[in-house]
C-alpha cells in the first residue's frame, strides 16, 4: 500500500495540512515540558522540586495531548468521510478493508513522523527560553540550566506519532465496515444518527466520569473538590462529544429558528442541511465543544481557588490543579504573624496559578483556534458539489454565504450549548463538594472571560464557515460541477 | 447517450456453454416490515461464458440490485449465486473480496478512479493490491489497447470521461477476470466516447473470452450484447437473443413496458 500512500500524500497534502499543524505544535510542546523536565530531574535531589514541575507541566501535557487527539480523530474523521466513494470504488473492486485502513494509518503516520521530527527540533530551540521564563515566574526552582535532551526529543517524537495513529485508527473504525455499495452512494443519507460503537462509546466516558467523581468524593479538600471537578469535567467533555450527534438535531432546529424567520430561504435550507448531516454538524460542533468547555473550567477552577486561597480559614490546602506548590497544609489557629506569612503565601500561590493558567490556556486556545478553522474548512469545502446546483438553480451567492452564516450559528450553538452543559453539571458537583452553597459560587466565577471564550469560539465558527464558503462561491458554479 | 448500430457480424450464440454466473431462485428484500421493499422476485438465469449480456429495465425494476448480489457486493435474501462454479452464498466478507478481486472486474457508470494515482497506477491497482507486481508489457499492451498508452502518466482529473472509462475499462481486465460487471458504463458519455468503450467491452468478449454482463437504460448499447435481459418489478419478464438484439426490437420492447 506504500504506493498509495505515498500518491495520495503527494496529491492531497492540503488535506492534512491541519494535521500537520496540530502534530507539529503538540510534538514541540511535549518536546518542550519533556525537557524541562528532563533538566529539573538533573539538578533536583530530593524529587520536590521535580514532583512540583511534573504536577504542572503533566496536566499542561495532558490537556493538550487529548486535545491534540481529539482534533486529530475530528480532521481524520473528515478525511475518511471526503474520501467516502474512493473506499467504496477500491473495496470493490477488491482492496481489503485492512488494506485501506492500513493505507489511511500509513498517511497519519508519514505526516505525523515529518511534523513530530519538525515540531520536536522547535520543542528543544523553546526549551531553554520556557526553562527561564518558568524560573523568572517563579513556577520552578532556580537550579535548572537549559540544554539538549534526547528523552525530550524521543518523548514528543513517540507522543505525538502515536497520538496521530491512534487517532487515524479511530477514525477509519466507523467507515470500514459500511458496505462497498453504500460508501460508493455519495448522496446517501445518513440512516444512523448514533453509531453503536459511538453510543457504547459515550456510555464508557459517562461512567467513567461518574467513577472519577465518586473517588474523588472519598478524599476530603477543597483540593481534592476542584481536581475532581477537573477530571468529571474532561470526562464528560469526552462522552458529550461522543453524543453530539444527538443533540444536533433539536439545537439546529432551535438555533436556525430565527433564520427561518428573518430569511425565509437561506434560513429554512440552513435548518434542512443541518438536519439532514448531523455527523457533519457534531464533527464541526466537536472542537467548538472541545475550546469552549475546557476553557471555561480551567478558568472557573482557577478563579474558584483563588477565591477559597483567600479565605484561609476556610481552605486548607491550595489547589494543585492549575498550579503546583510546596506550602504546608496546615492551618491551626494561627498567630498574627503565621496569618500574615499565610496571606504572603498565598499570595505567591495566586500569582503561580496565574502563571499556570497562562501556560495551560496558551496551547489550549491556539489548538482549539486551529482545528475549528481547520474542521470547517474541511466540512465546507467538501460542499463545492452542492453549493454548485444551488447556485445552478438560481441562489444568489448572498443567498448561499446567509445560508453557511445560520448553518455556522447551529454549529457554534450546539458546541456551546454542550459546553454550557458539561460545566454547569460539573460546577454544581463543585458546588456540592465545596463549602459554598451554589449561590455562593456563582459570584466567584469568571463570567466576562467566560462571555469572551463563549464569543471567541462563536466568532470562529462564522469565519471558519465563512472564509472557505466565499472562496468556494468565488468560482463559477459550473467549473466547480465540472471539477468534481 | 446514443451510439450507432454495432456489426451484427460480432454476435455470438449465447448457448452451449458453461455458465460464467448462474443465478437461482435469486431474491433479495430491502429493508424489514413494514418498509421492506422486494427488489428481485426469484431470478433464474444462467449466464454462458464468454458472452455479452445486458440487462435493461426500467427504473427501480432491480438491475443494479441484480448485478450487486451477481457480483456478491450485497447479499441475496434467499436463492444462490454461482460465479465461475464458486457458489457465492457460504463466503466471508474477506473471501468475497478477494473474490472480486481475483475473478471480477467492475466498470462503473462513474468511473470510481483513484484520483491521487495516475492511469498506469490505477490499471495496475487490483495487482498491486493484490500483492502482485504488474508486468511492464501487459500493462503497455493494455493501455495501448484502451489507447491510453500516451497519457498513463496523467491523473484522471486530466483526463476526458471517455478517457476516464477506457483506462476504468483497462483497470477491471488486467487481472484476466472471468466476469466483468458494468454498472452504465456510457451513461455519463457522449455518443463517440461511449461507442470506443462498448467496442472494447465487445474486444473482451470476443477476443479475451470473458464474460460481460452491463446493465444499461440505452438500447443502442444494449445492441452490443448477445442477450438482453429485460427486468420489471424485479421479474425477468424477457429475453432477447440472436436477431432480436436490435436497438430497433430493445427499443420496441422496452416501450411495451412503458419505459
């Protein structure tokens, strides 16, 4: 199959170009925290320090890497559906379904091999700079020096290679096992809104959630409430992404409502293909889904620990979740002086989270930027056929961008409305856990950066929508039916 | 599409012979309860080797129902499906795959070529999928023979449709099968393309031996065959062979369906 990996590669790298960029940037950030490391590993004697920095740069690894995954499973979800009638046409006439799926994975795997080699030289050049931005910020001991690492190297090589196939394989699960002649139907209706291995999927990660937060229910801590808030949270962002499909048509037909009123044809077209593709609508929703929600937890868990951090009498411990610290979890009856050494501590620990939260959303945003542009190009773009007969029949290119302009609000709304959902379960869980009764709570969020992450990953859904849908109705409809 | 009327001359009995496809008591039903829907009612048919035949019908009477579970793409309901002396019902899904792609070749009204791989590529993709390496002279002679042997480092995008189907027709005989399938191979051509490729459909038959079974809506294409089976309701209600195989006596019976 070397060979058709290698043609399609040459052919169709403009596919892959958003996969490349996420495996490049996720091999360099894990090249990066490796080394660090590596190198606080080489200084640190007793393990404190290092334990310190795992705790951080391992949740900034780990946040980013299931990110990284679930970009790449969306974008190589995409691949497989654009290249739906070709499965369909070599399944016929006699390539196996191994054959092809081996052919899929060897294509993840050569782009992810170029982009981690690519993405790890970068991850060591930043290494040195973020090893001196970390200790001028006081989130690392000074001590560490800066210099080449070969397990960093090797860890964001192997991370994030694996990261790439793991998720190709995924993606080629579903369309492997459709039938030769209903992959070579392009126009067949989707039949199955829910998949089962999707279903059993989604069941998996809400039992899992479940799971993570009756243990961490066991241990008691305003520390131990947020880090269960953090992993029921991811949890559920998981099994909420496996059951967006479900959650398209309901959200598409409400959010398209106003465009139905406003813009009787655009608007009503707009609800119909929404309807109608609700695998396409999930996969675009997905990192809509993915940015907001684990956006807006990261910034509610921090804000929440600052908040109980500067009430010493009421938290004992500080929050390791969005940053690590050495300060002594004890608080007994303190003496003016002991309070005023506290307040300096945790003072430090509010800059450190600040520090941290910086560090984590950084790579978070710029991925989520990534993969909604990248999803959306990909999903509009495979419409040029479509776009072409309603252009052919008489729509205007207004007529049409209106369309996309609604279909992008069901997208942004159905990724919000899971996100909303997926944080406030988890807050209220918090709120169970804290103690803060929930009326409590709600002034210690965040809510004018929530609004801004809510408005950031609305706005990129209509130019992820709207750049790819110009460009296409750029072209005389003819050409495009011609091309395709 | 219309093509002109091909030599009478090239005709062949269609009787005589070992059956390349033989198809028994052949039903298949889509969907379950209420919504099933019967699209073949007990097919019995016999296909010699080394024939041309296609089948013709109107719209939804089970043509391409019946050369799916011929070509064991879909599975029939009940009846049975011998292909080549391979019966086709007890096979796994990998067998039947490596069935096709050993012993069938598909032609399709689409073409279905791999866009990223150019046209000697995709002629050579059953071998190589197959784990073969592809014989540099058979390979020259095929493409030559579709008159492709100039542009077989081209992409199909480069290509016109007629050119597109040629090298699709070249893809589905490079592994020597003994059935080709063809799905409207002229339907998307015009009437100079779709000629070269029924003329090399007929090649196949009489030069190569193998056996062609094309469904199609066009009687003059259909007048390439040696028989003409004519489906309604998915019944097979007629059959033509010898002298009747006119696009003149197609065209008359299938407007006696209504079609």
């Amino acid at each position: 199959m070397f060979f058709l990996v290698l043609g399609t590669l040459r052919t169709r790298l403009w596919q892959y170009a958003g996969v490349l960029v996420v495996v490049v940037m996720s091999a360099a950030l894990v090249t990066t925290l490796t080394t660090v490391l590596d190198r606080v590993h080489r200084v640190s004697a007793e393990g404190g320090a290092e334990n310190a920095a795992g705790s951080l740069l391992g949740l900034v690894g780990g946040t980013s890497g299931l990110t990284a995954w679930l970009l790449v499973v969306n974008t190589m979800s995409l691949v497989v559906q654009q290249r739906r009638r070709e499965i369909g046409a070599l399944r016929t006439i006699g390539a196996t379904s191994r054959q092809l799926r081996l052919e899929i994975v060897g294509e993840a795997l050569a782009i992810s091999l170029a982009g981690a080699a690519a993405g790890s030289g970068l991850g060591l050049a930043a290494a040195g700079p973020a090893l001196t931005w970390l200790i001028r910020n006081g989130v690392l001991e000074p001590g560490p020096t800066s210099g080449l690492s070969l397990p960093g190297f090797t860890a964001g090589v192997l991370c994030t290679t694996g990261i790439a196939v793991l998720a190709a394989w995924a993606a080629t699960n579903g369309p492997m096992r459709i039938s030769p002649i209903a992959a070579l139907r392009e126009s067949e209706v989707e039949r199955r809104t829910m998949p089962t291995g999707r279903a059993v999927g989604a069941l998996v990660m809400l039992g899992l959630a479940w799971a993570a937060w009756d243990w961490y229910g066991r241990r008691s801590g305003p520390h131990e409430a947020i880090n269960g808030t953090m992993a029921l949270c991811l949890l559920l962002i998981l099994g909420a992404w496996l059951l967006l499909p479900l959650l398209v048509r309901p959200i598409a037909a409400l959010s398209t409502l106003p465009g139905r009123l406003l813009s009787r044809y655009s608007g009503t077209l707009a609800a119909a293909n929404s309807a109608a593709a609700t695998r396409r609508v999930a996969a675009m929703a997905g990192p809509v889904l993915i940015a907001a929600g684990l956006s807006a937890i990261l910034l509610c868990g921090n804000s929440v620990s600052r908040q109980t951090d500067s009430r010493p009498t009421v938290v004992s411990a500080s929050p390791q979740t969005t940053a690590p610290t050495t300060a002594p979890e004890k608080a007994n009856k303190p003496t003016p002086a002991e309070t005023r050494q506290q307040q300096a501590q945790a003072d430090t620990r509010q800059e450190r989270n600040a520090v941290g939260l910086r560090i984590l959303m950084l790579p978070l945003i710029t991925f989520s930027a990534i993969g909604i542009l990248n999803t959306l190009l990909l999903a509009t773009r495979r419409r040029r056929q479509e776009f072409a007969t309603l252009r052919l029949t008489g729509s205007t290119r207004g007529q049409l961008l209106r369309m996309l302009g609604w279909e992008s609000a069901a997208v942004a709304l159905t990724g919000l409305s899971a996100a909303t959902a997926v944080v406030t379960i988890s807050l209220a869980g918090l709120a169970s856990r804290l103690p803060l009764p929930p009326p409590d709570l709600l002034p210690l969020l965040p809510w004018g950066q929530l609004a801004q992450v809510a408005l950031g990953c609305a706005a990129l859904g209509l130019l992820g929508v709207l750049i790819p849908g110009v460009l296409v109705l750029r072209v005389h409809p003819s050409q495009v039916a011609r091309a395709e | 599409m219309k093509t002109t009327q091909p030599p009478r001359t090239v005709h062949r009995p269609a009787t005589g012979r070992s059956p390349a496809l033989d198809l028994r008591s052949l039903q298949k039903t889509h969907g379950k309860g209420r919504q099933a829907v019967t699209a073949l009612h007990g097919i019995d048919h016999a296909i010699p080797s080394g024939s041309f035949t296609a089948v013709m019908g109107p719209s939804g009477s089970g043509k391409s129902t019946l050369l799916h579970c011929a070509a064991g793409l879909e599975r029939p309901t009940s009846g049975s499906v011998t292909l080549a002396g391979q019966e086709l019902s007890g096979l796994s899904e990998r067998q039947l795959t490596l069935l096709r792609r050993d012993r069938i070749g598909f032609v399709f009204q689409d073409f279905h070529l791999v866009p990223a791989l150019s046209v000697a590529a995709n002629v050579a993709l059953p071998l190589r999928l197959a784990g073969r390496r592809p014989d540099p002279h058979r390979l020259e002679e095929l493409l030559s023979n579709v008159g492709l042997l100039d542009k077989r480092n081209r992409r199909p995008a480069e290509l016109s449709g007629g050119q597109q189907q040629r090298a699709a027709l070249a893809r589905a005989l490079v592994t020597h099968p003994e059935v080709v399938f063809a799905d409207e191979p002229t339907g998307a051509l015009d009437r100079a393309s779709g000629r070269d490729v029924l003329k090399l459909l007929r090649d196949a038959v009489d030069d190569l031996g193998t056996t062609v079974v094309m469904v199609t809506h066009d009687p003059q294409a259909a007048a390439w065959a040696d028989e003409v089976l004519v489906l309604a309701d998915g019944r097979l209600v007629d059959r033509l062979t010898g002298p009747d195989v006119s696009a003149e006596t197609i065209a008359a019976r299938m407007a006696a369906l209504g079609v």
